[in-house]
C-alpha cells in the first residue's frame, strides 16, 4: 500500500481541517480586526486566550510545520547568516529565519504581527531569549509569566501562589488592555470544563497503548493525537470532537484487534514495544518512522506527549479552581520536572505498558530535554534490566539528521531485545 | 611579604587544586563543620555563612582534569562544565561537601541538580529558583518564601538556627566583600596596566573556596600591593569581556587577550562577587533586605529577563560607557544557550552606539590560544586604527 492509497480516516481529517482553518484566521486576523497572541506550547494559556477573543499564535507550531515542509533548513542558514550562532535551539532560528524570509503561514499568506507576546517559560530558559529576541522586531507589549521549576520534585504552594499573582496582577490586566475586552472567569470556568472533557479522551486515548498488540503508536502517531489539546484548541468544542472522534476510532480498532495506523498503511507485526523519550526529528520524521514500523518497533508510550500537560497523570484543568489549575498545569508540564520525577514516569511507563526497553532520542538542540538524558538511561536500565538506546537527532535542523547512523543504532538496539529474549527464553530470567 | 607575586601565586595555588585543600582545611580545623557548594551565577552566601558554614563556588574543573566519567554522562553537544564538575563528584573530589546549590542559570545546570540528587543521594541538593519578576508583592514575595525555604533547608544541615544577628554578621562580611571586589575593579578600570586582568582574575576566584573572611584581608592585600608597585603602561586597547559568567574560560585565554593588546576593564566573571549592587542594608529584616536587594539592585546577565524592551542590553553600554572602554570582546562557552542567544541583542544595542565587537567560542579545556591571540589583536589594531585616524 502507498501513502497514496491510504483512507485518512475521520479524525485526521478533522484536525487536518481545524488547523488549515486556524492558520487561515491567523493570516486573516489583520483584515478582520483580530488581535492575536503568540505564546509557546508547554505552559500554554489557551483558555484564558480565549476568553479575550484573542488568536494563538504558536512559534514552535510553525517550526514544526516548516520542517515537516523541508522549510526549515533554509530559515536556519538565514538566521545563522545574520548572526545566531550554530549552537542554539533550532526553533528558535527556525522562527527567526522564518520572520526574516516572510513569514508566511503554511497556506501561503504571510501570519500577522502579534498584538502581544505571552511568554509563559514552562520547562527551558531558551523560551524567555526567543522571545526577548522575537520582540525586537515587533515592539508589542510582552507578558512574562514565570513558572518555577519543580527541583525538589513537587509543586509547592509558593510556587503556586506566585503564578496565581502573576495571572490575577500582571497577565490578566495586560491581556485586558490589549484586546479591550473585561476578564470574564465564567467564561474561564467554561473554556477549562471542555477542556477536561477532551483530556479524558485524550488519557483514554494514550493508554491503550497498554494492549497487545497496541491499537496506536505513542510517539509517531501521538505527536498528532496531542495535536489538538497543546495548540490552539484546547477548551474549545472542535477539540472535544476530535477526541471523540478519535477515541471510536480507536475502539474499533481494538475490536478489530488492529494495531496502529502508519504512513503505509495498517502496522501488521508488532515485534518490539518500545518507551520513547525526547522529541521527535521533523525534517525526516516519515524517514524515521518507517524504521520503526518496517521492523515492527511500536512505541507504546512516550515523553513527548506530555510537554504540553501531564494529564495521564491525573491532572485536568478545573473550573472549580479556574486560575490555580492554570498554574498546577505549567507546572505539572512533563520539562519542568526534576530529572528524578522524569526518570521515575518512565520507569512506570517501561514497566505499566509492559516494554521491551527504552528509546531516547536525544535532540542536539534541546538542553532542557536532552542534559541528563544520558544518566536518566543508565538509571533506567539499572532499575528495570530493560535496555536502553540513544540516537541522536535535531528538531528541524536537517544537517543533524544522519539516516545511516540512526538506523544501524536502531537495528543494533533491535538485536539487542532479540537476544535478551532468547537469554529469557533458555533460563527462564525475564527481564 | 605580601608582594604581589606571593599573593597571585597563593591565589594560583588554590585556583590549581582541584581537590580544594583550603576548603577541606577550614573544614577540618573544627568538628562539626559543613561545606555548602554552589555553581554560577547567584546564591546568597550569606545564608550559608551565618548558618556557620563555607560557601564553596564550583566553576567546573578547568583544563587540567580529564574528564573520563563525565563525559559518559553528557553529549558532545552540551557544554563542558557540567560533565568537568559530575568528574569532580564522581572522583571524589567533592566528598566533603554536604549541600550543593544550583542556581537557575539555564537548563543544563538546572538538570544538573537533579543528576546530582541521583548520583549523591546524601548531599543536601537544592535547585536554587529566582524570581524573574521584579515586583515586589509579586516575584518578591515569592523569593521572600524561596529563601525561607532554603533557610530552614541550610539550618537543618547546619543543625542550628539562622538568627537575624548572625545573618546581619555574614551580611556586614559580604558587603565589605563586595566594596573590596569593586575598588579592585575600580582600580583596574582607572590604571589597567596596574592590575592585570590575568592577576585580578585568581584573586577574586581565590573568594571561591576561601572563607570570606580570608578573602576580604587577601582582597586589601592585593588592593595594596597593586597600588604600590607600579608598572609600565602600555598601549593597548580597552575591552569589555562579554559571556564568561558560567564555563570559564582557561587562565590562557584571559593571558593571550591581555597579551594581543587587550586591557580587560570590565568583565562578567564571578558575577556573585558583584551581583548585588550595592550594600545589602544592615537594619530591619536582613532576610527581607536580601529580598529587596536582589529585586531592586542586582547585576544583569543573560539569565536574567529585561521587562522593558528598550533597555534590553543596555547594561553591557552602560559598562562600556561605564569603563570608557573602545570595543566589546564576546567570550562564549561552547553550546552555551544564554550566552549565545543574548549576543546578537547585545551586538545590536552595541551597532546602535557604535560600539565595536568580536566574538568567538571557547571550552574550559581550549587549547589552542593563536587563533584568539590573533583575534583580539586584530581586534586591538583595528580599534587603535578607528580612533586615531
Ligand atoms: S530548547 Fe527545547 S524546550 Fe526549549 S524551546 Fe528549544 S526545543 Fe523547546
Ligand atoms: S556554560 Fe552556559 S549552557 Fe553551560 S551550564 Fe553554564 S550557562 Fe548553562
């Protein structure tokens, strides 16, 4: 099957839809007298966007997009052209460069300047330099909201109270002076129950990952189930239908005993079950995905998936708590928490969706994801006796890509399950 | 005799031994005593002080260690200074230390605590958090309670309260540390040639793992002795060094700057030593003047957000102007975020006041000096050129 033949079914058509629809109202903004924010994705405020009629703009979306669209190699030349260094987060120059050469949205219209920058650093530090560095060029009004890190492992009530502040006494006013419209907290309280509605589907959605064989692929196939919840739909009825959409999807792909869908079509044999940690490299994502799946390696549970919001961990946004669950979500986001908590989710990730190790992929650009990696695997395999791999990739530089190395590391990781199984087998030694 | 030749050769000795002889000996000279370490850019020593221990700065481990663990710990990709101070934890070097302090410099440090947690689980490890806000009854209060916590925290490993006369006592120590680190900088910046940059650099690091009671009579010492003793003037260019205030750089590189026709009279090394800028006042809460001073009154860096787009990198033309210095000299580490996203701002604040700059990239370990030797003398030539046409 070609991916040509493939049905895309319902669900993807559906986000398809809502995206394209959404970038045509970023590029239409302007015209229509819409204001828009730009914000980031881990720690991200849509609902309370929202409630002031305002557009999210994201600057990693865009990124990705671009280097999904072999884009982004070109806007990173230009940024380092005009001076960014070629050590530094490559979504960064992806943005920069992307600014500096039009910045036109995927449908080919140039996105607006925003009304405002809401710089909420959920999980890395480079957050606050982009978009110190994006306001240069746009001299809008910049709102910072700090979330602490949670370096002793929990969130305390400090830190809490501090974002809390920051929302009642500096986000919230500015957020109101710049689209002119009165803080409403019962539309607040109504934006975060849809919310918590599509992240129960969500959840149920990244835990079939548990079954054998595993109806969907939590890595290459769950950076699109999160799509919808860590953009610009969270709190909003089309997210709600999505996952619905979704998870019935699912359903009958349980009963059909299906695994997960793939750029080829249905993923027939499922040899490895695998825990990914890191990122995702956009530039050859279907490259790497097919070394996946031709060797029939299922990631059953994944990191990546929760930058954007722990929730199957039990959180959920309230609107009982409107404001205080906004700050528990940034601070509950997978980055901003300690390297013992990372180590310890994927420790029950590896052990609760019963894998056959762990996988990280390490990415050249991203120090809040990527320092400490390589302890967090030896701790890992220590604790399980499950083995652990490493490659190396970027986000959306393709220069950091190397198809041949990524693959030998994989078929050599492959092997390496192979025999520990045969090692069980002969002595009854599970791993 | 205090010349200067036995002080910066004392201050040598310490900046040479890795395994901190001083510290350990401070340590071992009465029972009971605790060592507290902590990495760049901010702690309040203080608190550790007048909790009766020794703040002992980590500033990774140079060139001369090999790095054999660490380097299995990090990818290429991540800068040195975190695998170099895991070397010194992983070899024992560190054994003697019970707490160690991680500011909130950038990601890598930050994960670097929770390395730590894991590797030394008996290690008193806090992830130090500042507030990015500079309200008072916002990010203020906030730090107010982030410093309660580390309180309790240090009085707990101390076994003994923090009272406010002991902490006043540490602050009274600490500003005099300051003043005496800023007269040593004042002096550098009014007659360079009097203190090497080189000199002036392994006195202030001697501050990193002596008591600071040593430190300021080290400190007078060599403000007298640098006074006294005259040397040639040269001519040479007036830089500002920029981005070096994490992974240093080796003594060579600050040498062959110097040596290419450099005068360094503004840097931002150790910006502990010259975070707060001024006093910290001694009446009241002393725990809330810290508060108040680090808020209202501390240096800027790249780890630190700038509300106010207009004044973004402004403080590095302030310490040009500041300094009268003739050019810029941007120092990096290797896969350093912050330093390496803050320099084109910067350079742009400069280009507006025609200002001129170089950069370039270095690693604790840098060998290779010629190529920076003949870049900041291109650099001091080009600047002799402009100015006097
Ligand atoms: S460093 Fe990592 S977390 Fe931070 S902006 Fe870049 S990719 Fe995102
Ligand atoms: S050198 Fe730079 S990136 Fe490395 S730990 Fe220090 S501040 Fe962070």
């Amino acid at each position: 099957m070609t991916a040509a033949d493939i049905v895309k079914e319902p669900s993807m058509l559906k986000q398809k839809e809502m995206i394209a629809h959404n970038y045509d109202l970023l590029t239409s903004a302007e015209a229509r007298g819409q204001k828009v924010a730009s914000t980031f994705v881990p720690g991200n405020l849509n609902e309370l966007i929202r409630c002031f009629g305002l557009l999210n703009n994201l600057p990693e979306i865009n990124a990705i997009q671009n280097g999904m669209r072999q884009l982004s190699g070109d806007y990173i030349l230009e940024a380092e052209k005009r001076g960014h260094s070629e050590d530094v987060c490559t979504y960064v120059k992806a943005d920069l460069g992307m600014m500096a050469k039009g910045n036109l949205a995927p449908n080919g219209k140039p996105l607006p300047k925003p009304d405002v920058l809401l710089l909420s650093y959920t999980g890395c530090f480079t957050f606050m330099k982009w978009f110190e560095l994006v306001r240069e060029q746009y001299q809008c009004p910049t709102i910072m909201l700090q979330v602490p890190y949670q370096g002793d492992g929990q969130i305390t009530q400090n830190m809490r109270d501090y974002i809390v502040k920051q929302l009642k006494e500096e986000v919230i006013p500015t957020l109101e002076k710049v689209s002119g419209v009165k803080f409403d907290i019962d539309r607040l309280r109504e934006h975060l129950a849809a919310s918590a509605k599509a992240e129960d589907d969500l959840v149920w959605v990244l835990e079939t990952g548990k079954l054998k064989p595993s109806p969907i692929d939590a890595y290459f196939g769950g950076v699109y189930y999160i799509g919808p919840i860590f953009t610009a739909f969270r709190g909003t009825q089309d997210a709600i239908d999505y996952y619905r959409l979704l998870r019935q999807e699912i359903e009958a792909r349980i009963a059909a005993g299906l695994g997960p869908i793939t750029p080829e079509g249905t993923m027939a044999k499922q040899k490895y079950r695998l825990v990914v940690e890191g990122p995702p490299n956009w530039t050859s994502f279907r490259e790497l995905w097919k070394m996946f799946y031709d060797e029939g390696a299922v990631v059953v549970a994944s990191t990546y998936t929760k930058v954007g919001g722990t929730y199957d961990l039990g959180f959920r946004h309230d609107p009982n708590h409107p404001l205080e669950s906004l700050a528990d979500y940034c601070l509950g986001c997978y980055t901003n928490r300690n390297l013992p908590q990372r180590v310890d989710l994927l420790q029950k990730y590896l052990t609760e969706y019963e894998a056959d190790g762990l996988l990280i992929n390490s990415i050249k650009s991203c120090n809040s994801f990527s320092a400490g990696q390589l302890m967090m695997m030896r701790t890992l395999e220590r604790r399980t006796g499950k083995p652990g791999a490493f490659i190396e990739t970027d986000l959306v530089d393709p220069r950091y890509f190397s198809a041949a190395n990524v693959k030998n590391r994989l078929e050599s990781y492959f092997q390496m399950i192979d025999q520990k199984r045969k090692v069980a087998a002969t002595t009854g030694v599970h791993a | 005799m205090n010349t200067r030749q036995t002080l910066v050769e004392r201050c040598s000795a310490l900046f040479e031994d890795l395994s901190f002889g001083a510290s350990r000996a401070w340590k071992d000279a009465q029972p009971g005593r605790k060592v507290v370490a902590y990495m760049p850019v901010y702690v309040p020593r203080e608190l550790i002080h007048a909790a009766g221990m020794l703040p002992l700065g980590i500033l990774g481990a140079g060139e001369s260690l090999e790095v054999i663990h660490g380097d299995a710990y990090y990818q290429s990709y991540i800068c040195r200074i975190p695998r170099s101070t895991l070397e010194l934890g992983i070899t024992g070097r560190l054994d003697f230390v019970e707490g160690f302090l991680f500011p909130s410099i950038c990601d890598v440090i930050r994960n670097l605590s929770g390395i730590w947690k894991l590797q030394f689980p008996d290690v008193y490890v806090r992830y130090f958090d500042v507030p990015q806000n500079y309200v008072d009854g916002i990010g203020g209060s906030y730090y107010r309670r982030e410093l309660e916590e580390l309180k309790e925290g240090l009085e707990h490993l101390a076994g003994r309260l923090i009272t406010p006369e002991a902490l006043r006592a540490s602050i009274t120590l600490y500003n005099e540390n300051r003043r005496l680190i800023a007269g040593l900088y004042a002096l550098r910046t009014e007659r360079p040639w009097q203190v090497p940059s080189s000199e002036l650099y392994l006195v202030v690091r001697a501050g990193m793992v002596l008591p600071v009671e040593d430190h300021n009579q080290l400190l007078k010492d060599y403000h007298a002795a640098a006074v006294e003793e005259e040397l040639p003037i040269r001519d040479k260019s007036r830089i500002v060094l920029s981005g070096v205030f994490c992974e240093q750089p080796p003594l060579s590189l600050i040498k062959a700057i110097e040596m290419a026709g450099c005068y360094i009279v503004d840097d931002d090394f150790m910006l502990i030593t010259r975070w707060l800028l001024q006093d910290v006042p001694l009446d009241g809460d002393p725990l809330q003047n810290l508060v108040d001073a680090f808020l209202h009154h501390s240096a800027e860096t790249s780890a630190k957000y700038q509300p106010e787009a207009k004044l973004k990198g402004q403080y590095l033309v302030d310490a040009v102007k500041g300094t009268k210095a003739e050019g810029v000299i941007f120092a990096a580490p290797s896969f350093c975020d912050p330093a390496l996203l803050e320099r084109p701002m910067l350079q742009t604040k400069l280009d507006a006041t025609l200002v001129p700059h170089i950069g370039f990239k270095y690693a604790e370990n840098s060998g290779q000096m010629q190529p920076v030797r003949e870049q900041a003398g291109t650099f001091a030539d080009s600047i002799k050129l402009w100015s006097n046409p």
